[in-house]
C-alpha cells in the first residue's frame, strides 16, 4: 500500500516536471522558472520519503503484532497439549455429568434415590453400636457422607428400614458364601458335606454375623416384631431357610418340603433367642444348643422312617395273617 501511495505522489510531480519542459525556453525568466520545477519536484520527494515513514512504521508494528499473537497462540496449544495428556487436569475440564442434564438424561454416574438410601444404611450401622438401631444413627451416617440430616426424611420406616437393611445384607453375604461352596464341590476342590453338619455350619455362619451388634440386637429384634414389619421380617427369614436348604441338597416337592422348612425355622429363631443371653466365650453354649437342634431333627427324621417302615411291616404281617387264616378256614378255595 505504501509503494502504491509513493507511486502516485511521484507520477504527480513527473506530470508537474513535464509541463515545465513543454514550456517554451526562449526567454530567462522561463529558465528561472525551469529551476523552479526542479527545485519543486527535488521539494516532493523529499516530503514523500518523509511520509513514507510512518507507514513502514506502522507495517513493522504490525508485523510485531503478528509475531506476538501467533506466539501466543502456539503457547496456548502447547498448554492444551499438556492438559490433554495430564489425566488429572482432563477429569478437572470435563463438566460433571453426575446429575441430570438439562435434556433429562441421566449421567453414568447418576445415583438414584435406592442407592442413596442404601449407601446411607449402609454408613448408619458403624454408629448403631453408639445410637442403637434409631434414627439418630441415620442421622450420623448422613452427616459423615457429606449430606445435610434432612435427608432422614427418605426413610419413612424410620429404624426399620435399617434392621431390615442389615438382614438382607447379611442374607446376601450367606448366599454367595455357599454358593462358592457348592461351586468348590461341584469342581471337585471340596468334599461335601453330611445335611446335619451343613445346616449347621449354615447356621453358625448366619447368627455370627450378628455379632459385632449383639448388644443391641434384642433392640432390633423388637423392631422387628412391629406390626408394620413383620411381613418383611418373614419374608427376610423363609428366603434365608429356603436358600440354605437348596444349597443342602433339597430338591422335595412333597409335604417334606415344607415340614423342613418349619423344623429350620424353628432351630433358627430358638438359636437367636439363646445367642443374644449367651455370655460365654465365643458363644459357645450358643453353638452347642445349636448342635442339639440339629441333632433332634435328624433324629426326628429317623424316627419318622422308622416307624414309616414299621407300620409298612405290620400292615403286611395283618394282611398275611388274614390270607392264613382264610386258608385255614377254606374261604380262599375255589368253588
């Protein structure tokens, strides 16, 4: 632009020089004028080269300019490329997608409201040893994980919704125990074990998880016994018996399926009774009760085939006494 600019203004004073020297040059005033011409245009240029500076001024600052935002640019990239490499400051950048967006979708890691709940439980039973089973101990869980003791409210069976939230805990962890049991025997790592010696082995490892809160236990055992959850409490208890006996071996679909279940039941419920006044060590009284139990069951079922056995022999010998005595008095003889 600036050579453009000086091209112009130098055409300009060349038109000027040439009117000059198309002039005619007979007298001297016209020769006077002729220096004039020159001195004029030597004056032009002069001021044009002034003029000229500026401009290359002004190109070089923008040139600076230049350099310096593309320099810029390039630290700004390397920075980007530091970022996307440093997986820290990756998570950092990326927006929480934890919640619900403003479309309505759900993040990955979107917690509803069941889990929140369980996660809740699940912090509460570190303080039922302090609080018992109660809300207070809700309450310290929710304040542990950050969340304000309005949350409480989720839980509308108040310290039920904990009792029963322990049970189906500890029902899960039994199941998976003696499902990798019977996976153990099933490849041949194990051998298996006699019925009585499983149910009561089942038994033992199901009641000491009560342990670590037996003090408080009888507390939850009245929570239970509430009108509003005794259905849970039975549904909790029959999915317990019923699990242990599958993994016995029990696959009945009589009567027998049901009388098992009951005399289960029952060895169950009397060994916690014992357990939560057993104050010897290691609850020993407790497993001890719990052996005889067991034993009485068997012994019950052996009994019960006995005398199923028994009643089959003396049916047989009657109907065999009545054959001989037909034949004795001739009633069997054809006629």
């Amino acid at each position: 632009m600036a050579a453009l600019l000086r091209g112009v203004r130098a055409g300009r004073a060349l038109r000027g020089l040439a009117s000059v020297v198309a002039a005619p040059a007979a007298t001297n005033p016209q020769c006077s004028g002729l220096r004039r011409g020159f001195h004029c245009a030597a004056l032009r240029l002069q001021d044009e080269s002034k003029s000229d500076k500026p401009s290359s001024s002004s190109s070089s600052t923008y040139h600076e300019h230049y350099q310096a935002h593309s320099a810029e640019q390039d630290t700004a990239a390397a920075s980007q490329g530091d970022s996307a490499s440093d997986p820290v400051a990756e998570e950092a950048a990326r927006p929480n997608t934890s919640y619900q967006d403003q479309s309505g979708e759900q993040g990955e890691e979107y917690e509803t409201e069941e889990q929140l709940q369980a996660r809740i439980l699940t912090a509460a039973l570190e303080f039922v040893p302090q609080h018992g089973w109660s809300m207070e101990a809700i309450a310290s869980a929710a304040e542990t994980l950050g969340l304000s003791s309005a949350s409480t409210g989720m839980f509308y069976n108040g310290a039920g919704d904990l009792v029963l939230h322990f049970i189906t805990q500890c029902n899960s962890q039994l199941t998976d125990i003696l499902a990798e049991q019977h996976k153990q025997i099933q490849l041949g790592q194990a051998e298996p074990k006699k019925t009585a010696d499983f149910l009561r082995d089942a038994v033992e490892t199901r009641l000491r998880m009560y342990i670590p809160y037996v003090e408080t236990w009888p507390q939850a055992m009245s929570i239970l016994l509430l009108p509003h959850n005794i259905p849970d409490s039975l549904k909790h208890l029959s999915t317990l018996v019923d699990d242990i006996w599958y993994y016995a071996g029990d696959r009945s679909t009589d009567m027998n399926w049901y009388t098992k279940r009951a005399a289960l039941t029952g060895i169950y419920n009397t060994t916690e009774l014992v357990m939560v006044q057993d104050s010897s060590p290691d609850f020993q009284e407790t497993w001890n009760f719990l052996d005889n139990r067991i034993q009485d069951v068997v012994n019950m079922a052996t009994t019960a085939k006995q005398v199923q056995s028994t009643g089959e022999t003396v049916v047989q010998g009657l109907m065999g006494a009545a054959v001989t005595l037909k034949n004795l008095t001739g009633m069997n003889q054809r006629r």
